[in-house]
C-alpha cells in the first residue's frame, strides 16, 4: 500500500467528544494540562467518562481537562471503530503473506483526527508538554502511532496505552522518517498496562511493543510497564490508581 501523507483529512465522528472541565482550573493557561483518551472498538466515549469523573471525586488532578473523542461508526467492523480491525494471533503468523493487512489508511485518518484535537488544546494555551494521549484496545494503537509518527511525536507529556498493541509495527521507522522524525523517539514518558487474562490482545503484542519502543529509544526509566494479576480486556482499579501516580508525575500541579 503507498503511504498517505499526514494531511489526510481529520477523521470525523458522528458526535463530538465528551469534555470534563478541570475542577480547579489553572489561572495562568500554561499550567494547565489536558488529557485525551480514545476508546476501543465497539465503545464510545460514554464508555470511559466516568473515570475522570472517580479521579474528580477523589480530588485527583483537579486541574486536569478531560477529552474523550468518540470514533465513527466503521463500514468493514459494522460498529464504532478508529479503523477496520484485523484479528490478533497469539501465535507469530506461520504465513504472514496470508495475513489480513492492517487498516493503514483508517489508522492515519485517527491520527490526523487526534492531531486535530491537539491542535485545539494548543490553541487553548496549554503546552504540549502538558498534555497527555491514551487510549484503550484500538484506542491504544493509535495513540502509539500517533505517539510516534505524527507532527506532535516527541513533544508530549507522555502516552497511555492500555490493552492494545502496536500497529503497523514493521513500518514505524519508515513512518517516521517519511515524517522527517529521528531514528530514535527521545523520552516521552509511557504507560503501558495490560491484563494477564486478556485474551483479545495476547501478551505477545505486550512483549513485541515493549521491544519496539526500546528499539526506538525509549529509556526503561521512560517506561513503566504493568500487567494485572487476573484482569480480562478490561480497567481494574488498580490499574486506574498506578495511571492516577504517574499521571501526577508527568503532569504536575504547578503554582499559580
């Protein structure tokens, strides 16, 4: 497949994202920070508001602005999707010239759609180091691609990757340097989280991504990799209070 340039047009979906406004928002605009995360296929973001609203509660990172952007519905997946999925072997492929090729094109639509969504927070004065991409299941594979191909690669304050993998992982240093980004991706914070009874994302795509990005660069001590004692396809509480510690650390408050 030719590769699209990233000017692709933002992959729009049928309803806007859902915003949670910070509890205490920050006086000075510099020092907020923002936090978007996509959901995986099938969901939407009414899937996934109400963790911000358990850190509010808490009164976790209350000058944190909240954004969970809803994906279209897809024709090929017949539900909401960031783009067509393909299925994920727990076993290395025998004949990968058989293998169903990924949706290269649905997937840098996504990006195109997050760097859009980027765009606005900068244009809301919060810096892109102060702002965090995540996501769950397909929501994670493109906020890795997006982490690492996309305009904003590099300058985050840190991407979230929970049960999902990395997409389109043998063409990532052609990605990136069709995007004139360096061979290395520097030190962007990363957390990566799965559970040990997830059987829709085996563990070797934890195993394969984790190796990718030390093969970009990244640092262990950039990297903070957990799996969950028990967990399915899903978030723990457990895995929300790890994402709680290291949000507070990539993200600071900071003094008005």
């Amino acid at each position: 497949m030719e590769d699209l340039p990233l000017r692709l047009k933002p992959q729009m979906s049928s309803s806007p994202p859902i915003v949670k406004e910070p509890l205490a928002p920050p006086a000075i605009p510099e020092h907020a920070a923002a936090f978007i995360f996509l959901h995986g296929l099938g969901d939407d973001a009414h899937g996934w508001e109400n963790i911000a609203e358990q850190f509010q509660n808490a009164k976790k990172l209350p000058y944190l602005r909240w954004i969970f952007p809803n994906a279209p519905e897809n024709r090929d997946a017949l539900q909401q999707a960031w783009y067509a999925p393909t299925p994920l072997s727990p076993f290395p492929s025998q004949r990968p010239e058989l293998d169903d090729e990924e949706d290269e094109e649905g997937l840098k639509r996504g990006v195109a759609y997050v760097d859009s969504l980027i765009d606005e927070l900068k244009d809301r004065g919060i810096p892109l180091n102060r702002v965090v991409l995540g996501g769950f299941s397909q929501g994670c594979a493109v906020t890795l691609l997006s982490g690492l191909m996309s305009k904003h690669s590099g300058k985050l304050a840190g991407l979230v990757c929970l049960s999902g993998y990395m997409p389109l992982i043998d063409k990532i240093q052609h990605l990136r340097s069709a995007a004139d980004h360096p061979a290395t991706m520097g030190e962007t914070p990363i957390f990566v989280a799965r559970g040990t009874r997830d059987v829709l994302v085996p563990r070797r795509y934890l195993t394969l991504c984790v190796d990718k990005l030390r093969e970009l660069g990244v640092n262990d001590s950039a990297l903070e990799v957990h799996e969950y004692e028990g967990l399915a396809h899903a978030a723990s509480r457990e895995e929300l209070r790890d994402l709680c510690h290291w949000l507070e650390k990539v993200i600071p408050a900071l003094e008005n």
